[in-house]
C-alpha cells in the first residue's frame, strides 16, 4: 500500500470489520485490559494467514495500547489471536510514564504483559539506564532481567555485569556475576551487588573488593551511599591503606567528617607509630588522625622483641605540633610553619582509669595514663605502681621512660617507696620524697632515693648469703645497686643515722616503713590478663 496521510474509506472498513472480530473475541476474555488496541499508523494492513493467524501490520509512527502500556516503532505486527505483538525498529515501551525501554525490537507478549527486547535495549527510570542487547521486561511486575552482559548508568556511576535484574518498583537492581561497580572515588568488585537508583546505595551482598584513593576495602555484606558518602560494612571487614589498617564486624564511616567507628571486635594497626589497639568500639577522626577506644579496649606498642600491652576502660590518641625554634632561639610561627611543613608531629596517648601495662620486664598499674611518642615516656597518675622483677615501685606519680619499647629509667615522685622481696620471703624497703632508677637490659640496675630525709630497712647477709638482721637507717641519699634482679649493696649518704637489729631480735614495729603496701594481687601476670 502506498504512503498517506490519509487512510483509505476501504482500509477504514477493513479495520473496522477487524476491530469488530477483535472486540467479539475479546468479550470472552474476563480480563479487558489484555487488549491490545491501535492508537495510531500512517499505513495499516490484515493479513490472514489461516483460520487461526491473522495479523495486523502497522508502519509510521506505528503506537499500540494495552491498559496502562503503550508500544511505539516504526512499524509493529500484531497478532490478536495469540495477543502478541512485534515492534521493529525504534522500539519503545512506556509503562504508565515510570518506566521507559527502548530497542530496535520488542516481542511483546500481551497476555502474560511480557516484553523481550533486542539489540541496544535501554531501561530508564527517570535516574538510571540500563543498557544491554538482551532484556526480558514484565510489564506486570515491573520486573526487567538481562543473562548476557549489561550495565546501569546512574550519574558519574557505571556498573556492569553478566546477570541483572531490576525492580521498578523499588528501583533496586541485583547484580551478578563478575560485577564492577566504577565512581569517581570508588572502584568496587563483587559476584554480587545490589544498588539502589534513587538513592544511589550500593548494597553488599557477597564478598566485595573496594579501591579507592584512601585505601583498600574487602567486606561481605554491608551498605555505601555514593551520594551523602555514608558507609556500613558488616561481617568482619577490613580497609587498610600505606600506613594503618582496620578490621571489624561493624564499621561505619562518614566521608564528610572523615569519622570511622568499628564495633565488635575492633582493631587497628597504624604500622608508622607500631601501635595496634583492639576494642569492641573504636572511634577513629581520620583528620584529626586520632582515635578513641572503649569497652574492653587494649592497645600494644610493638617491636620485633618485647612488646608493651595496655589496658584501661578508655583509651585515646591525638597528635600535637611541636614548634621548633630558629637559630636564636625564638620561637617560629605555626602558621608559617604549617605553609613551609617544618613542624614536628608528636603522636601521645591517654588511658583513663583502671591502666595495666604488660611488659616482659616491666609491668604497672594506675588510675591513668600519658604516653608520648617524642619521648617514649609512660606518665602513671594515681596510685601507681610499677614492678620489675622482685621490686616493686610506688608512689603519687611515676614517669617510666623506654628506649625502643624497653625500660631506660624510672622517677617516682612524692612518696616513693621501693620494695625488693627476697626468696625467703623478706621486704627490703627504701622511701623518699623522689626516687630515680635505671635499667640495663629491661632490669632495674641503680635507684637513688631522696628525701628529708629517705629511709631504708634492708636485711644484710653475712659472706655465707646467711640474713645477719635488719638494718634500718635514715639518710639525705639512698644509693642502691641490684644484681641479679636482687639489691645488692645499699650506700647511704649525708646525716646518716640508723639501728641494726639481730634476726632474732627484730621488733615487729620496725619491719614495715611508713607506706609499705605488697600490692602484688594487682601485677599483671601475662599479656592475656591485660585483654580480661
């Protein structure tokens, strides 16, 4: 038939007579929207087949109806006894104006409301496309599916695959088999993904590798939002980067405060500082690069040799800038310090209440903690106690300072008081108003104790090991050296004064000085204790 504009009167009738048929076939059918109805064609045709087949051709601008569905193309076939319907080229579908797919063909299946299209098809939801070459559509349902290769574009945010299914009415797409989802920041494999088109969220539903420019993500389940840059990821995940890494079964995290908060299990290694600090919750200020840790949180400064182990209910790091001074000895301005990087960055730490620190040779306990990495000192507030040994150490404040995680010296400030329980079971016992020991290979080597004056009660041995009795004695200086993790010679100096006394003639009121306490009950015995 030649091209019109206008239809022919015996067209007209032609489809007319059809339209009838149709119609009289149709009221058969309890369902009246599995029709499919002609809207409009610049050139249309009946064909008949046989008794069972006849079909209608439509070319131009060629758009069908059934209920709320429209079909458009260059031209479409229509077979109304089996409802099925064919568009052939610049194939469109319009689903109540929520979604739209576009082909080059559409076989359209009208009593089952499915529709397979072919060859650059294209889903679109008003905020994604979904492109392939092959795609199953169920109108009824909402429901799209491709099995040979695809992608959904959503913004900046590609993702492709070999399987994917959409969901119009939740606009969620499930994707399957080596999937890849590529962002600005992000970069993200999987064998499977959910994602979310509105709300541009990409589920975690199966084990899932993360890159991006701050570091590397490996999770099995959890949830990113590409848009507001809010993230939770579930089941033991970790990210690690050049210097830090972190692990645990809940982490969330907040690009725009640059916040990471792990649950359950915590950990975190920051190999720069060799700290790693264990938690059931973490905060982390990627920022301010410091960090809070609570419930049962334990924190291990380690080496290749003798690691430190510490505990408290709180544990928190930051960093301060220290200001170097210029050659005369003025004070540079942080500003321009900060513009020429000529600032020195000091990493301290701060337990709060119920501290225990495990060493091989040294372990403490107080209220609370300060250490810092400028100069690798343990500052112990409140009833602090320190042991080495078979000596312990007390008084109102203790700084222990290491070297390479080791013991180098020890100040103990305000009612000091040493005590060096011998294998028989005697306290040897110095106290002063300060106190300053020092190590040689992680054991106590030397103490002086000052005071008005010190003190010491001490139980000599004859050339035989054999206790001769006690001696206690007063001094300005009280000198002791150690052997062998025992006191091995005592030297008091200035205004010296003292009492000996006979093993079997020790008065029980001179056994103890002022603020003897053997507090041993509270000396962690192990590095397991410390995670109790």
């Amino acid at each position: 038939m030649k091209k019109s504009k206008h239809i022919p009167f015996f067209i007209v009738l032609s489809f007319l007579v059809f339209q009838s048929k149709a119609q009289q076939l149709d009221s058969h059918s309890s369902d009246s929207i599995k029709i499919i109805h002609i809207v409009n064609a610049e050139n249309l045709r009946q064909i008949t087949i046989n008794d069972s087949t006849i079909l209608e051709t439509l070319a131009g601008n060629a758009i069908v109806k059934q209920g709320g569905t429209t079909l458009t193309g260059d031209s479409i076939v229509i077979n109304k006894n089996s409802g099925i319907a064919e568009v052939f080229g610049n194939a469109h579908i319009n689903d109540a104006d929520t979604v739209n797919t576009y082909a080059q063909y559409i076989k359209y299946i009208g009593n089952e409301q499915i529709a397979y299209l072919k060859n650059n098809v294209k889903l679109t939801d008003g905020k994604a496309q979904m492109l392939t070459n092959d795609l199953v559509y169920n109108v009824k349902t909402g429901i799209a599916n491709y099995i040979n290769g695809g992608k959904v574009i959503n913004g900046k945010t590609q993702l492709t695959s070999k399987e994917a299914t959409y969901y119009s009415d939740t606009r969620d797409v499930f994707f399957k088999k080596e999937v890849e989802l590529n962002d600005p920041k992000y970069h993200i494999t999987a064998d499977s993904l959910r994602y979310n088109t509105y709300f541009k969220n990409a589920y975690f539903i199966a084990p899932t590798h993360i890159v991006s420019r701050d570091g590397i993500i490996d999770t099995k389940s959890g949830n990113y939002n590409l848009e507001t840059g809010e993230a939770v990821f579930l089941d033991k995940t970790i990210y690690r980067d050049s210097s830090k890494s972190i692990s645990g079964n809940k982490i969330a995290f907040d690009e725009k405060s640059s916040i990471i908060q792990i649950e359950e299990n915590g950990k975190f290694v920051d190999s720069i500082h060799k700290v790693i600090v264990l938690g059931n919750q973490i905060l982390i200020d990627k920022k301010k690069n410091t960090f809070l840790a609570t419930r049962k949180p334990v924190m291990i400064l380690y080496t290749n040799q003798d690691s430190t182990y510490i505990s408290a209910d709180t544990l928190f790091s930051g960093k301060r800038y220290n200001t170097r001074s210029d050659k005369n000895n003025k004070a540079v301005d942080s500003t321009d310090l900060i513009l020429k990087k000529e600032m020195d960055t000091i990493q301290y730490f701060l337990g709060f209440h119920h501290v225990r620190i495990y060493n091989d040779s040294v372990q403490a306990v107080s209220d609370s903690l300060h250490y810092s990495s400028q100069d690798s000192t343990f500052k112990l507030f409140k009833d602090p106690i320190c042991w080495n040994g078979n000596t312990q150490l007390k008084g109102d404040t203790i700084y222990l300072f290491t070297e390479n995680k080791q013991a180098k010296r020890v100040s103990v400030f305000y009612n000091a008081i040493a005590i060096n329980k011998t294998k028989e079971g005697f306290f040897n016992q110095i106290a002063g108003k300060t106190m300053n020991g020092y190590f040689i290979e992680g054991n106590l080597d030397y103490i002086r104790t000052k005071g008005n004056p010190a003190e010491c009660i001490y139980y000599p041995q004859d050339s035989d090991s054999a206790y001769v009795g006690l001696n206690r004695s007063k001094g300005d200086f009280i000198d002791i050296t150690f052997f062998k993790k025992n006191i091995e010679k005592i030297k008091i100096k200035h205004d010296v004064s003292g009492t000996m006394y006979p093993m079997h003639k020790i008065p029980t009121d001179v056994k103890k000085l002022k603020n003897f306490s053997w507090e041993v009950q509270h000396r962690p015995k192990n590095k397991l204790e410390i995670f109790e």
